[in-house]
C-alpha cells in the first residue's frame, strides 16, 4: 500500500465534492482516495445537521469532518479541536484549501479536567493517535495540552451545540465527563466512537458505565457497525469485537437541516 500511494501523498484528494491533502497516512488515505471513507456514519449524520447549527468537532484530524460539517451547517458555525501539531497544521490548511469560513480551529484536547496529557502519535496513522496509548517502537511520546468542554465552553462564552461530534481513540468517557454540563442542558446529536481496539483490558468496565449513563440521559439511539444498524438503548462493551462502532444518539429539539 505504501508503494502504490508513494507519489500520491501529498497530492490533493477529492472527496465528498472537497478536496483534502491527506499526508502519508496509511490508515486514513486509501479509504478517502476511493471515497469510502466512514460512508454509513456521514449519510447517517450529514443530514442531520441543522443549516444553522452550532458544531463542535472533537478529534478534528485534518479536517474532513470539519469541512464536510461546515458546508451542513452553512449558516452556523464549527468549533474543532485537535492537539497533534501535524494534524492541526492540515486541518487548517484544507479548511483554507476549500474555502471555508464559519470554522473555528483549536489545539487542545477534550478531557475532564486542564493539565496535560501524554498522547501516542503515529507517523503514518494519525487517525490513530490516542491520549494515553502504548508508546511502542515508532510511536512517538507528544505532551499536549487538555481540558474540559465545560470550562471550555464557559471560558470561551459559546452557546450550547446543537451537533457534536466525538472520535478521540478511547479518550472518549473523560470527554464526557468533562462535558456533561452541556450534554445534560442541550442533550445534542451526538455522533461517537466505540472502538474497543483501541481500549486497554482495564477500561471495559468505563466505558460500559459512560454507554449506560449516556442511555440515561437520551433513552435511545442508532448503534452502526459494518454495513448495518440497529436502534439500541443498552450496549454491553463486554461482548463487542475490536473494531469501531459509531452511536449516534439524537437530540432534544433539533430540526432537519437543509
């Protein structure tokens, strides 16, 4: 695979009607070039999304969630974040390559508290950087600044989103807890990963308590894995297999975008 993208990987891709410079990514790359990337999850959301809706975007990557939510939401606004240096530096650069405007970008990550948190990043896998990962033999060791939604959102003076959506490797349940106020006020369509591959064997019994205090609070939502989905109001995290899932749970009052 290497090989075959080697003189591609900093060449434009287009995708979804956007074009996105991607980088050498050997886990992102080959599934926007042939325009499968994540299709069930954006034909799930992108309709959703109000034309006027207020986005965050929690692990902005480079920027295609970003972008394609952006153009959803062409008459609201997005808020992004992504802490990885590189990853940053391209999110901003395909927002600029593709026009948008109504983006905001920032480099931090979403916990449950500020400080700073050890992130694994990948050289070629991106998508795959995760805070609190293994650091293995070609995975580097980022310090990278973190902090609450929450006290994000109260520092900033931002209103509550209408849409928010969450893939951070794993790190998802300490988002959570540090956005609850806001989730508990507005209840938004949330769109987030479950990806048990990227869990170690300790954080099973986390994850099965955020999923079931998640269900509390929205009673339902649509559970996606491979190319089908199922409406759910309980997931037991102990009998999935390691690969990612999507839920998106839907919100308390918001309109079908145009």
């Amino acid at each position: 695979m290497s090989f075959r993208y080697r003189n591609k990987w900093d060449s434009d891709v287009v995708f979804r009607g956007h074009r996105f410079q991607i980088g050498r990514d050997l886990s992102l790359y080959p599934a926007v070039a042939n325009g499968g990337f994540e299709e069930q999850e954006l034909d799930a959301l992108l309709p959703r999304v109000p034309v006027d809706a207020q986005v965050w975007d929690v692990g902005g990557n480079i920027g295609i969630y970003a972008v394609l939510l952006a153009d959803a939401a062409r008459d609201g606004h997005v808020v992004a974040f992504e802490p990885v240096p590189d990853s940053h530096a391209r999110l901003v650069g395909n927002l600029e390559r593709n026009g948008v405007r109504n983006v905001t970008v920032n480099q931090v990550a979403l916990s449950d508290k500020d400080g700073v948190a050890v992130m694994a990043v990948h050289a070629d896998a991106h998508g795959c950087d995760q805070i609190g990962g293994p650091v293995e033999p070609g995975v580097a060791a980022l310090e990278v600044e973190t902090t609450s939604a929450d006290a994000f959102q109260a520092r900033q003076g931002l209103p509550d989103p209408d849409v928010v959506k969450v893939d951070i490797e794993g790190h998802e349940p300490e988002f959570l807890d540090g956005a609850w106020g806001m989730l508990s006020r507005r209840k938004p369509l949330l769109m987030l990963e479950v990806n048990p591959a990227a869990w170690s064997a300790d954080r099973y019994d986390r994850w099965q308590a955020t999923l079931d205090k998640l269900f509390g609070l929205y009673g339902s939502g649509q559970w996606y894995q491979a190319a089908s989905h199922a409406v759910v109001s309980h997931v037991d995290v102990h009998g999935l297999e390691p690969h990612a899932y999507t839920l998106i749970l839907p919100p308390a009052a918001v309109g079908v975008g145009a």
